[in-house]
C-alpha cells in the first residue's frame, strides 16, 4: 500500500518516502524540490544585500504561478494542463508588468527557470505543448527586454537564464537564445556573452571527428552579429562541415545591414533544397521582407509573396499577404493565389470569408473542396444569400454521390438536404430545387455510396409528401 504526498497529491510507494519524509507527508521527489527551493531563496536573499532597493524588491514578489510550475508537476498526458497553466503564469506577468516592470522581468526569468523542471515529464509529440511555450515566451520577452532595471541585475538574469538554457532538455528556451541581446541591451554585455560562449563554439565546430554541438550556438552568434564584429561571425560559420539555415541565417543579416541585398537574397535561395518542408519558408520570409524594406515591393510580392508556405492554413496565408501587401487590392491577391494553387477548392473558405462569393462559387464547382466544409457554407448563407446557399449545397450533395467526403454521416446528409430545402424556400422555388436534386441522383452510377442515394431518396419523399 503506498501513502499519500501533501504537496504533489499523488499516492506514491513507500519507497519514494524517507523515515522523516513518511511522517511530513511529504515524498523524496517534493522534499528535494524544496530543498532546491530553499536555496534558491538563500541565494537570492543574499544577492539582495548587494542590490538597490528595486531589485531586491523585485526578488521576492511572491508569484501564483511558482506553486503550479514546479518540479515534474505535470504527467505524460498533462499536456492541456501545462498550456492553461502557461497561459495563467503569462497573464499573472503581464499584469504586474503594468505596475511593476522591474518586478515583472524578475517573473519572466523564474518563468523560463521553471519551464522544464514543470514540463519534463509532459508528451509533447503534438506540437502543441511547444507551440504554447513559444507563444508564452514571445509574450514575455519585451518585458523582460524592455525592463528598466540596472546592469547588475540584468548580469545575474542572464546568468541564470544561460544555466536555464543549459539544463533545458528540448530547448524549450530557444525563443530566450534568439532575443539574448535585446535582454542584454547594453553593447559591454552583448560584447561580453560574444566573448564568453566564442571558444566554447569554436572547440564544438572544429571537431571534425563527430557532431559537435554547444547548446549556447545562438547566443554566440547573435551576440556577434549585434555586437558588429561580423570578421569574428564568419570566421566560425566557417568552422562547419555542413551548412544549417538557421545559423547562416546571421551572415544573410549581415549582408542586408551592409546593404549588400542582392548578394543577400542570392546567398539565402543558394541555400533552398526545393521541397519546401524544411527551412524553404523561413528563407522565402527573409528574402521577402529584405525586399518590402528596401522599397521593391512589386518584386517581393511576385518572387516570394504567393509562395506556399505549408505549415500554415490557407486563409490564415491570405490573412498573413494582405497584412503585408495592403496596397494591394484583397480581391486580386486572392486571384493571384489561385492562379498559383494546384487546388483551386482549397481556396472556397478564405473566398467565403473574405465576401467573394463569386470567386467562392468558382473554387467550388472548379475544384475539390472538402464535403463539410460545404455543408457549413450552405447553412450559414441559406437565409441571406439563398442563391449561393443552394448552388454550394448541391455541390457538396454531388460529391458525396461521386465518393467523396471523409466519414460522412446521415446527419452530413440531411444537413446538406436542409440547407438545400431553407435556400430554396427563400428563393420562393422548392420543385426546382427538388428536381435538380433528383437529377443528380439519376447521374450518380456509383455502388460506393448506396446508403447516401437512400437516404436522400427518402428525404425527397417525406418532402413530397409534406411530412
């Protein structure tokens, strides 16, 4: 029989119990954490005797969010959990943060100390934990930048963050890497982290006998290219046996800020392997957005702009280039797409969204769109816009007589015939609307869909029938 731990709630063995542990309530695992803890605060109490008041202050705000991201507090189906907890810690920051911004910057770094011993344990194959935790820190970064606080406290955040990123067995704190100057924000510091992490970079790359890696890489080279000692950046890029996009990714920065754009651009699309799964998107963006600040417009939107970005949907794409572009005519960027599209049906939703019904009914009877989605359009515009309502209805009837349609329902079915029935009541022509219905029926020759015939020749009845 195991016994109970007051502090993680969980009935554990009594192996995981020391003799003083067992009568506390308290299991091995809870009491190291608070061991840790515990120096944690002695630490930080004695850093606050050398600190101006602010700082010390800072220190010890006693945040919510430390008594749920603690320590393997999170299980290997905690996932949901974790993301509503990250989101709680954000919003607690945020909030202090409008008050307090040097006491706010504090809570970021416990925030991202914090993220790993709580998520360890966590499956994360979804993406959707890492999603949530890049989110989180994209958040907090400006305020952990932007802090006000003095050189002496911005050294001691970024010490502990550097041992953090160290301990971070996913790197969960990547985000931190990519923006460690802005937390730096003094040019001595920048300078000094170039320094520190340069030899250990340069050891790790120059070791052909293996894969050398150094989990500080990105602070090491953004350090260099803020700091400007661009000679010292290439020297080491070209320490590697392969190029890898994201830390050559500093050298096409380094060519756009001496005004070398072409030679930019070139030296970004040498780097595409062509199935654009991998960092095509991310070159593709740079290359776009070098052109956009140099005024070539025009040129970016025709060499980058209407590239398939395929880690994102298709209206959020559409969304993302009329931000961009917003000189540019909505109604003509998403012409442009389809022209550029393989599926025209992939585009029916960002259409409909976007009040361009007739481009919508286009991408509908031009192309493969899937059957629901269909149903869903016929439904919303039965009432106001029954013409359209109708047509898109029958479509995705058609479809689902020709085969298509992924695990489609009866409720799929009578949702489509209901939609069908509402737009043509509005058009004041039900037979019409019955008639076409029927000839599609007799149109259809496969064997594949014979419960989706009946159920249609059914409704058709009860219709008739008035029932």
């Amino acid at each position: 029989m195991g016994h109970y731990c007051r502090i993680c709630s969980r009935e554990r063995a009594n192996e995981k119990f020391t003799g003083k542990g067992h009568a506390d309530h308290i299991c091995k695992d809870c009491a190291r954490d608070q061991r840790a803890e515990a120096r944690r605060k002695k630490s930080a109490e004695k850093l606050a005797d050398s600190l101006p008041v602010v700082s010390k202050q800072a220190l010890k705000h006693p945040w919510e969010f430390r008594r749920y991201l603690r320590s393997k507090a999170f299980g290997w189906h905690g996932s949901s959990l974790a993301i509503s907890r990250l989101g709680e810690a954000v919003s607690e920051i945020k909030g202090v943060a409008r008050t307090q911004p040097v006491t706010a910057a504090e809570g970021v770094v416990q925030f991202c100390e914090r993220i790993w011993p709580a998520l360890q344990q966590v499956d994360s194959s979804t993406g959707a934990l890492g999603t949530a935790v890049v989110k989180s820190l994209e958040t907090l970064m400006p305020i952990l930048a932007g802090s006000p606080a003095d050189e002496s406290l911005r050294r001691v955040w970024l010490d502990r963050l550097f041992v953090a990123i160290q301990e971070d067995g996913v790197e969960y704190l990547m985000v931190v890497q990519h923006h460690w100057a802005e937390i730096c924000r003094d040019p001595g510091l920048i300078s000094y982290w170039a320094d520190y992490t340069l030899p250990t970079l340069r050891l790790a790359w120059s070791d052909k006998s293996g894969f050398g890696y150094f989990t500080g890489t990105d602070i090491c080279l953004v350090c260099l290219l803020e700091a400007g000692r661009y000679k010292e950046l290439k020297e080491v890029l070209s320490l590697r046996s392969r190029r890898f996009w994201p830390y050559d990714s500093h050298w096409a920065r380094v060519l756009l800020r001496q005004g070398k754009l072409n030679e930019a651009i070139d030296y970004a699309e040498s780097m595409l392997d062509g199935n654009g799964y991998s960092y095509d998107s991310s070159i593709w963006r740079l290359c776009e957005q070098a052109l956009i600040d140099a005024g070539r417009v025009d040129e970016a939107y025709e060499r980058f702009g209407l590239l398939d970005f395929p880690e994102i949907t298709y209206i959020n794409r559409f969304r993302a280039i009329k931000k961009r572009y917003p000189d540019r005519e909505p109604r003509q960027i998403l012409l442009d797409l389809i022209d550029h599209s393989d599926n025209k049906g992939a585009w029916f939703a960002s259409a409909r969204q976007s009040g361009f019904l007739d481009i919508a009914l286009d991408c509908a009877l031009g192309g493969q769109v899937e059957v629901r989605t269909l149903i869903r359009a016929a439904r919303d515009t039965a009432e106001k816009r029954p013409e359209f309502a109708q047509t898109v209805a029958l479509r995705a009837i058609e479809l689902m007589l020709a085969g298509h349609g992924w695990e489609l329902t009866s409720h799929d079915v009578s949702a489509a015939f209901e939609s069908l029935m509402v737009a043509a009541e509005a058009l004041g022509d039900r037979d019409s609307a019955i008639e076409l219905l029927r000839r599609l029926l007799n149109a259809s020759a496969s064997t594949q869909v014979r419960d989706v015939r009946a159920i249609l020749t059914r409704l058709i009845e009860q219709t008739a029938l008035g029932t």
